[in-house]
C-alpha cells in the first residue's frame, strides 16, 4: 500500500512544471523546519526526562496502556 502511495505520489511530482515543482519543495520544507522547532523544544525540557521518554521500555507501557484502554472500552460495549 504504502510502496503504491509512493509511486503514485512521484508520478504526480513528475507531472508538475519547475513553478509547481518548486512550491511543492516549499511546502515540504516548511514542514520539516516545524518538525525539527518541535524537536528542538523538546531538548529544551531536561534530558533525563526526555530520554527517559523516549526509552523503548516506555514506549512500549503507552501501548500497553493504549490496548488496556481500547479492551476496556470495547468491554462495556458488549455489556
């Protein structure tokens, strides 16, 4: 899925004239520097409890966390 959404999205760039090239390149851009802004923010916090957050072990207890609440949920529904 994600491979055909890929190729089509580079037949479509390969249509575009160098204008709509460029704004596209923009855009993108534009989006990229938001993301390293909100990185950066985060840096701001302290480090032990951004890496501590960001530790494979907690990621994995949101998850967990997020599937209890879903079963959860998903439990008083069939009550």
């Amino acid at each position: 899925m994600v491979k055909q959404t890929n190729q089509t999205i580079a037949s479509e760039l390969s249509k575009l004239n160098e204008t709509e090239t460029s704004a596209v390149a923009g855009y993108i851009s534009q989006l990229l520097s938001k993301r390293i802004s909100k990185q950066k923010e985060n840096f701001s916090n302290d480090d032990l409890i951004v890496s501590l957050a960001d530790a494979y072990e907690n990621q994995r207890a949101r998850q967990v966390f997020e599937w209890e609440k879903i079963r959860r949920q998903n439990a008083q529904r069939s009550v």
